[in-house]
C-alpha cells in the first residue's frame, strides 16, 4: 500500500464524533460560535442538527458520515490548500470530502464571512 493509500484508509475510519470537538475547539478559540461551525457543516453534508447530532452519538468513521451526506452541490467552489494538498486536485473521492470540511473550519476559524465560506456571494 503506497502512502496515499494508507493515508486515505485512515481518514475512512477516523471517527467523526472524535474530530467534531477538535474542530469547535479551533472554531471557538478563534471567536466563532457551534452554531457556525454546525451551519458550515450542514451547508456542506445536507444534514440538519438533529441528524448531524446523530453522525455523533452513533460515533461513526469518516467513511460512513459521508456516504449518508449529501453533498452540496457549490462544495466544487472549495479550493485553496489544506494539510499541504490542494482540495480541488485530492483524487480519492472520500478524502477530498473531508478536506473539504476541514477547509471550511479553517475558514470559518480564520474569520471569513459565513456568505463567502458557504459560496453564496
């Protein structure tokens, strides 16, 4: 298994619930709010808060959390860097997801207007 193949296998079963806080943490720190933090993510997957509350408490991977989303139809409009790729050029489907939402705390926790984190202006 080459390293992009090992890297995509354990961002399938890291676990959603164990992430969640780690990003309102970021988020928090930097002044933002849950509630953001679960609009982007809402914007992002198509859950609502009591399905994306569920995602939690049912604890499950990465893999599972994104194959039950819906994907919004804008999340293409994410680019930029993260973790040193480029979101727009990450060929594995599943990967691309989660670096997609992992852009979107990071615009969120660097102060970005939620109109131009969720693509509308």
């Amino acid at each position: 298994m080459n390293n992009a193949s090992a890297q995509n296998e354990r961002i399938r079963k890291m676990i959603f619930a164990s992430v969640y806080p780690l990003y309102l943490t970021k988020v928090e720190k930097k002044g933002r709010t849950k509630e953001e933090l679960d609009q982007v993510i809402n914007w992002l997957t198509g859950f609502d808060n009591r399905r994306l509350q569920e995602m939690v408490d049912k604890k499950l991977n990465f893999e599972t959390f994104f194959e039950q989303a819906t994907i919004n139809e804008k999340a293409y409009l994410i680019t930029g860097t993260i973790c040193g790729y480029r979101v727009e050029e990450i060929e594995d489907k599943l990967t691309q997801q989660v670096r997609y939402l992992d852009k979107l705390v990071d615009e969120l926790a660097k102060g970005k207007k939620m109109e131009k984190i969720l693509r509308t202006s």
